[in-house]
C-alpha cells in the first residue's frame, strides 16, 4: 500500500471538527500550493495519518489516535479556507 | 454505542510470553509508509554525527563498510503491536562510530533523508545496542524498509530505528522528534509500554 | 455550493446479504437515522470485538438519495482486517455501526448545473461510487451525457454486471485486463492510454472527470488524461488504499 487521498480522512474531520471539511481549499505552508483537502497524500497506517501536500509533499497535518486523545497537527496548513454553506436537518422519525 | 460485533477479533497475531506486553507475534515484515520513499544510492550516501559544538564526523558507503559491519540477532517491537522475534541483521556498531567523537550532551536528534526525526538518549545508543544496519534477514535493505542504511536500536519501539537515517546530532536536552511531537512516548520502551504521551 | 448531510454516527442493521463477486458482496444496511447521502459519497464501518479492540475502514456507498436503506459493495482484500470480517463473518439482522454520510468532493448530484458530460473512470472496486453516480443519473429524467469507463480483471469481477448492462443514460465500457467474455471482439489487456482516449469524452467537450480505484491506477490514468488535454480542475480522484 502507498497512500491514498484527503477523502480518506473525512471521518477522522469530522470526529474532531465537527464537520466533513474534505472540500475545503488548503494552503501548503510550505510551498503555497492551494487545494481542496481531498487531493492531499494522505500516508495511513496504524501510527497515524500523515498528510502531504500533493505538489511539494511537505507535510501538511499529522492524525495520531491513542487509546485516550486524537492529536491533530495542523501546522503544514498555512490557512484552510471553507465554504459557508447549508446543511440538510436530520429527516424526521417516520410515524 | 454499546454494538459488538461478534466473531470480531481483529487481526492479532500469536501471543507469546517472550513478547513485551501488548505485543503480539508476527511472521511477516509490515511496512508503514509515512511519505514517497527516498531513492539514494551508495554512491551518494552519508552518515554524519555532529556535535554540539559544529564538528562533524562524517563516513560514506565505503568509510562505513572500513569501520567493519557485524551480525545482530534481534527481537524488534512495533508500537502499532506487531512484533519479530530473532531476525537477522548486519551493521555497523553506533559504540564504533561514536569512538573518536567528542561531546558533553546526552541526547541525540537522529535525522533522515527525507526529513524525518527522532530522538534518542545517547545512553541508549552505546554498549551494544544499537546499529547503523545495511542488511536484514540476509539481504540488503530495500528501500522501502530503509535501505541503503537504517538506524537499528531494537531495545527501544521500532520507530526510533530510523529509516534512510543520514545524521546522529548532538543536543543537550531531550527534544521530541516526529512521532514524539504527535503524540508518541519521548523515550519509547516497550517493556514498560511506553507508547504514548 | 452543494447542500450537505450532516456526518454521524449510526446504527444499522443488515437487511441483505449476498455475492456480488467471487471477493465481494453486496450488504444492504437498513440506518433508520439516515439523513440520505449523495452519489460518491462513503461510510466508516467500526467493528468492536469482545475484548473492546476497535477498528474502522470506509466503504464507498452504491446507492444514493434520502432513503434510509444504503447499499455497499465490499471486496475482501485478504490480509485486511475488517473486510474479512464484513465478507465472510456478517450476517443479515448483524448490527453496524457506521459513521456517515462522508465526502463532499467525490461527489456528483443531480441538481449540479454543468451541462457538461460526465465521465466516470474506475479500477476494480472503485466502480462503487461511480455506480453511484450513474445510478443516479439514470433516474433523473434529463440530464447531461454520462460515459463510465470500467478496468476490471474478468468478468466475473464485475460489479453490479446486470444493473451495468441496464443503464441507459450512462455508456459503458468496460475493459478486461485478465480474461476477456467469450465472444468479445476486445482480447484482455490493461488499459492504455489509446484506449482510454478512445473510450471516454474527448476535451474538446470539457468533461467532468470522476476516477476511483487503487492509487496506481488513479495515477496513471490521471497523468494520462492531463497528456490527452483534460482540464486538471475538472478531474477529481478518490483513492483506495489495499489496507482493508
């Protein structure tokens, strides 16, 4: 296995953000390339998720899950940037 | 969410009491990629120690071979709970190339070749236990696993042997590499589970 | 910008089981708490042994639309460690929980405006979600022009084969890169890029671009399709992993 992509990690965002930000535009701290966070490398394995930028590979966020904390390492992210948007309320419990 | 799903075990390997604890037995060699493998050649390869005060200590592919490689039986231990029990190496003693090597701190950031970091008390790195290693089970590493040159100090969670390791420097202080600034133990030691923070 | 739906954590059950593939099977999940979930869009499975061992893996989701009945098709990769379990141990009236729906970018939807044609490119399991999305497609009365090109081994590794040779607003071709079907006027081979120009919308038409399936192939083909002058903009990838 080599890596995948940012899609892979929309679970693990939205467990500690809140919300699926996979579409949100990422800026390389490194080397200023801006895409959406789906596109990133992402390197998974059961140390954690390490993610790359796709033009530099500089790492852009780091995942670590311990039995007790999820550490998230942003600092690759220079800025991310989301689109404000509408969410469909959860349907009501059919009668 | 109380769901248990039965007949899930996992995938575990044989637990075996010469493992430490939480580590279980397996017969293969899993890698884990953290990035887009480095490709560098023996002619081009290095290893550095450098001290504290700027000197460097610096051997290549062959310089590295003249200070004489050795045969190492090991058990290493993976935090992510894998483990191998005697698996062969070859290396360079770390006891050998620290010999001429002057220096007052204790601790030692080991870098690699694509910019990884680990650190390591130089305590941990003499009287025999660790390696600059070139071969594993019989062959030279391959790339994916490190080669041309790893750092091998089994006694500590295999991710202190650093992959494509480059250079040993110096610092007075213990300062988190990687792993250790995400979450991981600063020391590593498996038989006390020192895996996290 | 696409309405969403929000992300949770669910309990399903499984309603039905059966063989998709000789590695694979279809599972639908009754989520009685489902929001719906667009085309494209995946789910995290979390399986919870006795001792409390946990582990997750996503599964891109077939189906699509506010129903609470979501359709996946899983292959068995064989040192995996949860989709051993999904494929051979699940069983129907089998609690899950799942975390989802997931995934804003690889995503399609019906009320997007671009009159642009679709294209869907997929390797192996990756036909999933692109599935999805013709699915979709076909039960919109109008829409744009849909093309799925699919490279799977043989044809007994080939997903949803019949609802396949069913769509008729999506054009399929499906190439074979082991065993061709009997009578087929294309012998096996892998894709290359003369033919995947000659099986998927030219740029001069500047189509949307969805690919999904193991890394390589996602790379490859997407190399490919920038060297036959497709806007990289309008290509989006997901990739699979073979850590399952």
């Amino acid at each position: 296995m080599t890596h995948v992509d940012g899609n892979a990690l929309a679970g693990t965002l939205v467990d500690v953000l809140g919300f699926d930000s996979t579409d949100a535009i990422g800026e390389c701290a490194g080397c200023r390339h801006r895409s959406e966070l789906a596109r990133a490398h992402a390197f998974v394995t059961a140390m954690g998720a390490i993610v790359r930028c796709e033009a530099c590979q500089g790492v852009l966020a780091v995942v670590v899950r311990t039995p007790t904390d999820v550490h998230v390492s942003l600092s690759g992210l220079a800025r991310v940037s989301i689109a404000r948007r509408v969410s469909r309320a959860p349907r009501p419990p059919s009668p | 969410m109380a769901i248990i799903n039965r007949g899930f075990g996992g995938r575990r390997g044989t637990s075996d009491p010469r493992l430490p604890p939480g580590q279980t037995l397996v017969g293969d060699w899993p890698v884990l990629t953290a990035g887009p493998t480095p490709d560098i050649s023996t002619d081009e390869w290095s290893f550095t120690i450098t001290t504290e005060t700027g000197v460097q200590h610096r051997w290549d592919w062959g310089t590295l071979h003249e200070v004489g490689v050795e045969d190492v039986v090991t058990d290493i231990h993976c935090v992510t709970h894998w483990s191998r029990l005697g698996m062969p190496w070859r290396g360079v003693s770390v006891d050998r190339l620290f010999e001429d090597v002057e220096t007052s701190c204790d601790f030692v950031m080991v870098r690699t070749h694509d910019g990884y970091t680990t650190n390591v008390p130089l305590d941990d790195l003499l009287e025999g236990q660790a390696w600059i290693a070139t071969e594993a089970d019989g062959e030279a590493l391959t790339a994916e696993h490190g080669g041309p040159a790893r750092l091998l100090v089994p006694h500590l969670y295999f991710w202190k042997s650093a992959k494509w390791v480059a250079e040993m420097r110096m610092m007075p202080t213990d300062q988190p590499g990687f792993w250790e600034q995400n979450g991981y133990h600063l020391r590593g030691d498996p038989w006390r589970e020192e895996r996290y923070w | 910008m696409t309405a969403g739906f929000r992300a949770a954590w669910h309990v399903g059950r499984v309603v039905s089981r059966r063989a998709e593939t000789r590695s694979a099977v279809r599972l639908e999940i009754e989520v009685p708490t489902w929001p719906g979930n667009h085309a494209g869009s995946h789910l995290d499975i979390r399986l919870t042994a006795p001792d409390g061992y946990q582990a997750s893996r996503s599964y891109s989701i077939a189906s699509s639309g506010p129903a609470t009945r979501v359709v996946l098709a899983v292959d068995e990769v064989l040192s995996g460690e949860v989709s051993p379990y999904v494929v051979h141990d699940l069983r129907e009236g089998d609690e899950l929980e799942v975390h989802g729906p997931l995934g804003r970018y690889f995503v399609w939807t019906p009320e997007d405006p671009d009159p642009a044609p679709v294209q869907l490119i997929a390797g192996g399991s990756g036909v999933v979600p692109l599935f999805a999305m013709a699915d979709a497609r076909e039960r919109q009365p109008h829409g744009t022009d849909f093309r799925l090109l699919y490279s799977a081994r043989t044809p007994d590794d080939v997903f949803f084969a019949s609802e396949l040779g069913a769509l008729t607003k999506t054009r399929v071709d499906i190439v074979h890169t082991r065993r061709s079907p009997l009578g087929s006027p294309r012998p096996p081979g892998r894709l290359t890029q003369e033919s995947l120009a000659e099986l998927t919308f030219p740029a001069g038409v500047a189509p949307r671009i969805f690919v999904c399936g193991p890394t390589p192939f996602v790379e490859t083909v997407s190399r490919w399709l920038l060297e036959l002058g497709q806007d990289p903009a309008r290509i989006r990838t997901e990739r699979f992993g073979g850590s399952g």
